[in-house]
C-alpha cells in the first residue's frame, strides 16, 4: 500500500515497452485490443492540454515498472477514460491530474470489469476513479486526492459486483467540498451510489477529511468486513437510505472526532457516531446475502460514539426534504406516486418510505475515554431515534409517528454487547437521553445479555 514499492520489474514477453516521452496515447490508438504496455522507470506525460489521455481498448493491460510515474502536471484532466471493458492497470504511480468534481483520474468513464491492483494514485483533484461493474480495486494507496479515493458511481445507471480490497485510503478530500458546498454530501474516503452488490475487506481507510466510507442512495447488498476505519474526521461508515448491509470484524478508533466536537461547541446535541445509518435498514424484498443490517463482532475505540440508527421523518421519496431529489425508494418505480393522497395508504406509506428497520447490533465491543476531549456530554452515545415530522403539508408521517416506529416496531435491536466507560443512550428523539439501566428496561427493552464494565445482565 502506501509504504510499499510499487511496479513490475519487468516486461511481460510480447508487451510493448513504453519510454518516458513516448504518445502513450498514440500507442493506444494504433494497437489492437489486448494490448499490454510497460511503463519504463521514469516519469510519463500525456499531451499538454486538458483533454490528453490515455484511451484504452477491451482488454488492454498497463503495466508499470518500480518508478513509473504517470504525472497529469495539473493540466490533464483524467489520465484512463473511454468505457472499454476488461482494462487492467498496475503498478504506475499516477498524480497531479485535475479531474472536475464528481469526476475520476482512472477510469474515467465507469468501464466494466476494470482491475486496479497495486498501483499509488495521489495528489489528484476530483476522485482517483470512478468504478464500472465488476471492477476489482486491490492493494492501492488512494491517498490525499481533492475529492475522492473512490467515486462508485456511473451517470444514468447503478453498478453491481464491486470488490475493494486490501487498499489503504486516506488524506482524500484535501479540497473540503463539504465547506465549498455545504450539505453536498461529495466528499470523504470512498463513495458509493446505487451499488448492487460490494465486498469491502481488508482495508485501510483513515485519516480522511470527511467520512470514511460512504454509501449513499439505493444501495445494496454491502459486506464490510476486517478493515480498520480510523480518524477519519466524520463519520468511520455513513450508510444513507440504502439496505441489506453485513458490517463484520471491523476495527472503528477515533473516528468523528471533529464532527462530534465541531457540532457539540455549536450546542447540537445530535449523536454523531462512528457508524451512522440513515434511512437504511434490512428490506427481504431486495436480494442480497442478508436481509438485515447486521453488526456484529466489531471493536469500537474512543470515537466520538458508537452506533447511531437515524431516521428523518420528512425525508421520504417526492418529498421537498429528500436532498436526493431525483430518487425513489427501491420500492417504488415512480417518484410521482409517493404524493397526496395515495401515499397515506398501503403499499404505498411504507414504501415510499427509506426505512431504518431490521437492524441488528450484536457481539460488539464499545469502549470510550471518559476524559475525551470536548465532550461537553455528548460523546459516548448509543442512539435510535427521529425527528417531529413537520414537513411538507401532505406529509402523513408528520408528528411522533417515525420516532415511534423507528425506536420500537423496526425489528432494531441491540443484544450481547460488551460496554467500557461512561455510555450513555439515545431513543425515539434527542431528548430521550437514558442511562444503560433505563436502556435495558421497558419499554425499550435493549441490550439484553449485554455487558456494562464488569457486569453482565445474562
């Protein structure tokens, strides 16, 4: 990863030899499908002007030897672009390209079944890629990038079969997009958008400036496993209106630590967490490997809190309050039939709805500092809850009717879990702040067989 040599010692037999100096993209044009390159020692340049790339054909394979180095020299936007498939790039050290927002260095244009494996991508505006189906993204360092380590997103079309891992991610969005526009939600380690299907193991994902990982609308069918999410300076994992997710074996240190201050010297009492799932829960409907979010066997280390199930209650498809405006639940095909007055029956009530539902948080461990620095008592926490539903007019989850459901018929639940230092917990809405006790107790009822210190309730 990012401490590690990068390259290909050597030429493949039958592939072409690339020179510093030489018009890879020349190269490119003139060569069959197929092809396979190997990037000499040296720093490459593509042509100077905006728009010089490499433009890859099915199946072509870049190579890079240990010092080769694809260098953009804040001129080129993007370094790989068209949508060929089967594209395979390793070993190259790729930096200082100016992709726009929202836009990736390497594969540019969302190309199936690219394989990027052992290579460093750095210094870069915008993402280090975008992703196609079926692309493998294997032992990178995707660091101190403008917006993103990772863009899982392909325009007008959602994606499936995603595996990334063994990667380390950090430093990226070094353009703080979040204060350039703020409540963009385009910033942070990795992105991921109408994603059928991600294994994500393995990695490293810190230091980030935003979130850590996250998937963001109508995603699905999410393994996590074995990676360690650490100071990232929001949230570890942000999991917003998508579903069907296993968070496994994972290690969250120190994460949220400057959202959770930043908001608590406000006199926001929201319970910013490491793990923050928004409008998302288990939906049987949808196939995945599971029908639940289950998290389970995860150890969480002095970040601002633990686990926070959220649910806005004006947030709902067609509802002026979604900011994914052009988005539907997964369960319903047309954003114009979640309106008044077909949306206060069923189906329709609860599935234009993005639920926090099915959620199970079991088997982990919790621990906090209780001396952790500008806590002003609101670090520590352990939440599920909603807001009073206000908006718009036609709205028939206005009131108390989502902090009820989310807090006591989702199927959300907390069991044997192991608790160290001050917890304390949230439920229905903010105000609802309950020592473990009352937690435990009716009508709550959460926690069961858990352990808080050195008692255990079973």
């Amino acid at each position: 990863m990012c401490d590690t040599t990068v390259g290909v010692p050597s030429a493949p037999e039958g592939a072409q030899v690339v020179e510093p100096g030489t018009d890879l993209t020349d190269k490119t044009r003139f060569s069959p499908p197929g092809s396979v390159f190997w990037l000499a020692p040296g720093t490459h340049t593509l042509s100077s002007d905006q728009y010089g790339q490499v433009m890859p054909k099915d199946g072509n394979v870049y190579l890079g030897a240990p010092g080769a180095v694809l260098d953009g020299r804040g001129l080129n936007r993007a370094a790989f672009t068209t949508s060929a498939k089967d594209v395979v790039i390793r070993g190259l050290t790729i930096r200082r390209f100016v992709a726009e927002r929202d836009q990736g260095v390497v594969n540019h244009d969302s190309g199936d079944r690219w394989t990027i494996e052992g290579n460093v991508i750095e210094d870069n505006d915008g993402a280090a890629m975008m992703t196609g189906s079926g692309q493998r993204v294997i032992g990178n360092c995707l660091r101190n990038n403008g917006q993103y380590g990772i863009n899982a997103y392909r325009f007008g079309a959602g994606l499936s079969d995603l595996l990334i891992e063994g990667n380390e991610i950090s430093g990226n969005n070094t353009g703080d997009w979040e204060a350039k526009l703020p409540g963009c939600g385009c910033s942070g380690g990795a992105k991921f958008w109408s994603v059928n299907g991600a294994d994500i193991r393995g990695n490293w994902v810190h230091h980030n400036h935003g979130v850590g990982l996250w998937a963001d609308t109508n995603n699905n069918d999410f393994l996590i496993e074995e990676n360690l999410i650490e100071d990232n300076a929001s949230e570890g994992l942000f999991y917003e209106i998508s579903y069907n997710l296993e968070l496994i074996g994972n290690t969250f240190n120190r994460n949220a630590l400057v959202q959770g201050r930043t908001r608590a010297a406000k006199g926001d009492n929201f319970p910013v967490a490491a793990v923050y799932l928004s409008e998302s829960g288990g939906e049987p409907r949808l196939p995945a490997r599971t029908s639940r979010i289950d998290i389970r066997g995860n150890m969480f280390s002095d970040n601002w809190s633990g686990i926070t199930l959220w649910e806005n209650a004006d947030r709902f498809c067609n509802s002026p309050a979604n900011t994914s405006t052009l988005s539907c639940t997964a369960l319903v095909s047309s954003t114009s039939s979640c309106s008044d007055p077909g949306i206060a029956t069923e189906p329709l009530y609860s599935d234009c709805r993005w639920k926090t539902q099915r959620v199970s948080v079991h088997e982990n461990t919790f621990e906090i500092d209780s001396s952790m620095e500008g806590c002003l008592g609101l670090c520590g926490r352990m939440a599920v809850l909603s807001n009073y539903g206000t908006f718009p007019a036609w709205s028939p989850y206005r009131g108390a009717v989502i902090s009820e459901a989310i807090t006591f018929r989702q199927e959300n639940r907390w069991y044997e879990n192991k608790y160290y230092g001050p917890w304390t917990f949230v439920a229905h809405d903010t105000s609802r702040r309950l020592t473990a006790a009352q937690w435990q107790a009716a009508p709550y009822l959460q926690d069961t067989c858990s352990g808080f210190g050195e008692t255990e309730t079973c």
